[in-house]
C-alpha cells in the first residue's frame, strides 16, 4: 500500500479487515459494555463447559510433541541454514523471550494466584497446610511446562519455516507443506488477520490491568491521591511513549536492553524476598513442590474434574481460562520468540523454551506465592485472604510485611512498568511484522501509529468498563486457534520429515571412489601438511581446470553453467542456475585447522613447522558440510562433482521434496 506523499509497507489484504474488526470491536464493548460481556461470557461459558476437552487435548499434545521432537533426531536440526550461529547471546535470548511471555502477569498473580487457590471455599475442608500444598501445585501446573509449550509449538513452527524455508515470519508459512502457494492468497491473509486481531486484544486487556495494577501500586505508595481514570491516562500517556521509543529503537537495542535490564531487577527483587521472608521454609516448600508437581504431572495434565462437580467451575475459571488465554497470546509470543531464535538447534529451543522460564516461574512463585500464605498463616491473620479478590493491590499489601517496604515497592513498580514497555514495544514489533508480511524496514509513522492505537482502545475500554469483555472475546478466539495450533504440528512434522530426508539422502551405488591410481603421488600427500600457499595453488590450478572442464562439458550437454572466482583466490565454485529451485553449487575453499601438538612432536609422524594447517575443503550450495579434497587429483574432483550434481537431480525428481528445495520463496512473497 503506497502513496505519493507517505511510504507504507502494510498490506491492505490484512490492515483492512484487522482494523475494521479490531475497532468495531473495541467500540461495541465500549460503548455497551454489559451488554456486550454478557453475551461473550454466555458464549465464553459455553465453550469452557462443553468444549473444555478440546483445550485439555490440544495442550497435551503440544507437550508431547515438544519433548518427542526433543529428543529425536530432529532435535540437531538447526533453525536457519545449517552454518548459521544465535543473533544474541544466551542471557539476551532468554530474557527477551521471558519478558515477552510472561511479562506483567507474572508480577500480577504471583501473590494473587496462591491466596486465591489457598483461600477458596471450594478448599476449605482441607486443613491450612494441605491447602496451601494444593495451592503452589496448581500454580505450577497454570504457569509450568504446559504454558510455555503452547508458545514453543507456534514459535518452533514459525522459527522453522522462516529461517529454514526461507518464508516469511509470518503464521501464512506455518501451513506451507498443507497448502503450498496458496498461503500467498486469501487463505494467507485470513491466517494474518486472526493473529494480528488475537495479538491486538490480548496486549490491549493486558496493558489495561498492567495500568489498574500500576495506579494501585502509587496509590498505596501516596504518589497518587486515588485510582481515577485521569490518572490512568497519564500513566499510559508515559508508558506508551516509552514502548514507542523502544520499538522504534528496534530489537537488537530498546528491546534487548530493557530486558536485559528487567531480568536483573526482577531476580534481585526475588532474592531479597528469598532472604528477608521466611526462608526456610520458602526453599523447603519450594522442594517439596517440584515433587508434588512430578507426582502428579499425568493426572494434572488429564484432569478434566468430570467426577468432581463442586471443583468444576473452579476447574473452568482456572485452568481452561489459562489454557484459552496462553493459547490466545501464542500468536504474539510465538512471533517474537521466533525473531529472536534464528540460529538456534531444535533440541536448544525447545530446551530452553520448556524448562529454563518454566524453572524461574516455579521458584518466583514460589517465594512470593509462598511467603503470601506464611505471612496469612502466621502473622497477618487471614487479612490477606480477606482482599483475594483485590489482586490489583494484593502484591502491595503483602510488601507491607516485608522490610523495607517504601523501596521495594517502587522496585516493583519499576519492574511492572519495564514488563508494561518491553510487552508494548514487542507487540507494536510484532503487530507491524504481520500487518507488513514481515517487511525489513517500515517507516516509523507505522511504529508510532501501532503505539498510539493501543493506548487509546486500552484507555477507551479502560474508561467504558470493557476490558472484561474484550477479554472474553480473546478467550473465544483461542478454541479455533487451538485447532490451527493443531495443524501447525501436522505440518512442522512434515516438513521436518523432508528436511531429514534431504540431508540423509546418499550418493547412487554407481559412484566410485578413488581407483588407487598414481597412489605413489597420493601417499606424498598424505604424509605431508599444506600451508596456505599450497592450497591456494590447489584452487588456482587443480579446481580451476576441473572446474573449467567441466563447464565445456556441461555447455556440449545444453546446461547453462558459470565458475565463480573470489578475489583473493581462496575459494572458487560452479555454479548451475535455475528459476523455481535452489541454484547447484559445488565450491573448493581454503580452510585452516589446529594440529595437535602430540604431532609436532612425534617423530614417526609426518613434519609440520606450525600447529596451523591449511586445507581445500569442498562446500555445496544447501550448506551441508564439506571434506578436504586435497587427495583428488583433476578427474577425481570432477567425479566428485558429478557424484554431488547426481545426488541433486535425484532429490530435485521427488516430488514431496519440493517444498524444501524451492527457491522460489525467496521471492515469491515479494
């Protein structure tokens, strides 16, 4: 979408319809909030009631899937050509996509959760201690392994098909080997539409109780006189901006930073808790509650409360809200976790996205959840099971048990607004790159406009009393995204089966290897070490009259080919072009390898001057790995290549190989 007077990059197949359904929307829940939240919660309770096994399913097959594809032998396949290396460290990698998954929810319902569960009446025939037991298992269990397995299907899915296939970041390219091209058409855009939408009103209700929570918390600390809407304004005026600017300063820098620096506050606030709280009992709670939690993994996961019916509604305002709502968020988390992925192995994604947050979430909730209920046991009284139903101010009431409680308090504060920008700025990223077809640069108008879009439908809700409903509907549209999330795994499988086919595919029976012809000659190179001169006289004269050899033998034969010679004479390759699939390569390059230093000094081994040795080693356009030839003589290399170029006409003539060795991608979506 293009004008004379502004550069665009949205595509109007997917900002129309987004825009007219995400502002109708807003605008029916603000303008008739309760009549609109009664209606989506009759829908809403329907779904929960009678579909609820739909949920419990589709996340337990999320679960099982990861962990298979874990520990197969599809784990070493890397998310990315298979030369490619992380964009960010480990510590960045993990922090932006903590912050981005769990952000503000985690400060929000670390104390509010656990009193929650501990102070229900449905509990209350249990005895104190075995509620507060049943209390830190159904913590884990909503913010566990299963939560985050729903963000890794969706970003494993879109990781995979964008950096491997080399489609874009997009939900469209998740369902490439299911609907081929298509994808590109009005299949794809509906697939945008419904994760643009799903990412609008999850980010919005939840930077609209990031607010309430905010206020509460300056209310408590007498910065601000009382929670009215004018308030509400200022603070998302102010944090807005923030989110804006962080977004336009790109991920490698605002992004990053912010949460690089949140990680960091929010472990010193967990161990100043850990500390000055009731310690012991905190590490020994925290231990016993991993073992509960592994006990009861299985029975936890199937659990479906059908023979239970005093916990049944229980079981639908919990655990099958959280599966809806992770559910919801996957297509605003997946996206992003994929952009920061590239590079990565499966096994190493999948690893850290199952266990390393889901381990922080268990211990951070675990102290502060925790601590909750010891201070409600043993010193507050009850009070804070009294105002369980004030989550908003819950965290700040608990603080008031711990010292320091003035500068902890601002500390939290902090860390909501850093999770309330880092959340913002990612879902403007995020929002921008679906809207675009993922666009490499788009004008910074488009970023702002993103920003300010969100603060003015939170604000408009936030002042109507509509949050409630539009939460309802992101509810509601997490069952058929649970169902696509389905179709993701039927085709991240099938793609995943091509990919190792095609790497594992072997050369024909009829290749031969060397003779032993001139094996005098050969022996001397055997025992002999090449410095960089010799394999760069290797390239210049052996390759280069293979190479040139063949390319008169190819043009006798109607193939259109060229040698591709570097400047520095360290690497040359030929080259076979064509139009709907991968380009063939065959290239020799001058690489270098540490000697043992056991061989500069044995004698009956052969005589090196330096511990640094320098080979030509073969390289090939799908980035498998190459060997040293500098045992082939002129015939042999050119056998060699014939054996490679064999192999690719074999692979090239399957037809279910298609879809992976298709260049056409790389401009199909232009």
């Amino acid at each position: 979408m293009q004008n004379t007077k502004f550069r665009s990059t949205l595509k109007k197949g997917i900002i129309f319809p987004s825009l007219i359904f995400i502002i109708g929307i807003c605008l029916i829940s603000a303008v008739y909030p309760k009549v609109t939240e009664s209606l989506l919660t009759v829908v809403k309770g329907f779904i929960f009631v009678n579909l609820n096994w739909i949920y419990v399913w589709a996340v337990t097959i999320f679960v099982i899937f990861l962990v298979y594809i874990m520990a197969s032998k599809y784990g070493n396949i890397r998310l990315g050509r298979n030369d490619s290396r992380p964009d960010y460290s480990f510590f960045s990698w993990l922090s932006m996509l903590f912050a981005a998954g769990m952000g503000i929810g985690l400060m929000y319902f670390s104390v509010a959760e656990p009193i929650q569960h501990y102070s229900n009446e449905i509990f209350s025939y249990k005895s104190p201690v075995q509620r507060a037991q049943n209390a830190q298992l159904y913590t884990f269990f909503h913010w566990g392994i299963h939560a985050w397995a729903i963000y890794g299907v969706v970003g494993l899915a879109l990781a995979y098909f964008s950096y491997r296939y080399r489609l874009p970041l997009s939900l469209r390219s998740c369902f490439y080997p299911l609907l081929k091209d298509k994808i590109k058409g009005k299949w794809g855009n509906v697939i945008d539409v419904f994760a643009l939408c799903s990412t609008f009103f999850g980010i919005t209700t939840t930077l609209g109780f990031g607010v309430v929570q905010i206020n509460s918390g300056l209310v408590t600390l007498n910065i601000l006189p009382d929670n009215s809407f004018i308030y509400q304004v200022l603070i998302v005026a102010v944090l807005v901006s923030l989110a804006i600017f962080s977004a336009v300063s790109g991920v490698d820098k605002g992004i990053k930073i912010l949460s690089n620096v949140n990680i960091i506050a929010v472990v010193m606030l967990l161990l100043f808790v850990l500390f000055l709280g009731p310690t012991v009992y905190l590490i020994g709670s925290f231990t016993e509650g991993i073992g509960t939690y592994i006990n009861s993994f299985f029975s936890l996961t199937f659990n479906t409360h059908v023979y239970e019916e005093n916990t049944q509604t229980w079981f639908y305002d919990w655990t099958i809200l959280y599966w809806a709502w992770w559910i919801s968020w996957s297509p605003y988390v997946g996206l992003f976790i994929a952009r920061i992925s590239k590079g990565r192995t499966i096994r190493e994604f999948v690893a850290a996205v199952l266990i390393l947050p889901t381990l922080f979430n268990f211990i951070w909730m675990s102290v502060f959840g925790n601590s909750a209920i010891w201070f409600d046991m043993n010193i507050a009284d009850g009070y804070l099971s009294q105002i369980a139903n004030d989550p908003d101010g819950l965290m700040f009431q608990f603080l008031e048990y711990l010292p320091f409680t003035k500068f902890v308090s601002f500390l939290v504060i902090g860390i909501i607004i850093i999770f309330f920008v880092t959340s913002a700025d990612s879902g403007i990223f995020v929002m921008n790159s679906i809207a675009t077809k993922n666009a490499k640069v788009s004008p910074r108008w488009q970023t702002i406009g993103w920003g300010v879009l969100l603060a003015v439908l939170a604000l408009i809700l936030l002042n109507a009393g509509g949050l409630a409903a539009l939460q309802s509907m992101t509810l509601i549209t997490a069952l058929p995204f649970s169902i696509i999330m389905l179709l993701f795994i039927v085709s991240l499988t099938k793609g995943l089966m091509i990919d190792r086919n095609y790497y594992d595919k072997d050369f024909s029976s009829t290749t031969v290897p060397w003779s032993g012809a001139q094996w005098k000659d050969r022996l001397k190179q055997i025992v002999s070490f090449n410095d960089a001169a010799s394999t760069q006289k290797y390239i210049t004269t052996t390759a280069k009259q293979a190479f040139e050899e063949l390319l008169s033998e190819f043009a006798i034969n109607g193939i259109d080919a060229k040698v591709n010679y570097s400047e520095n004479t360290e690497r040359i390759e030929i080259e076979i072009k064509y139009d709907l699939i991968n380009n063939f390569i065959y290239g020799v390059k001058s690489e270098s390898k540490v000697v043992s230093e056991y061989l500069l000094s044995e004698e009956n081994l052969p005589d090196s001057e330096e511990n640094l040795v320098y080979f030509p080693k073969s390289y090939f356009g799908d980035n498998r790995e190459g060997y040293d030839v500098k045992l082939f003589t002129k015939n042999e290399l050119i056998s060699d290549v014939l054996k490679h170029y064999e192999r690719f006409i074999n692979i090239i003539s399957e037809e279910k190989n298609t879809m992976f060795i298709s260049s056409d991608s790389n401009h199909r979506f232009k």
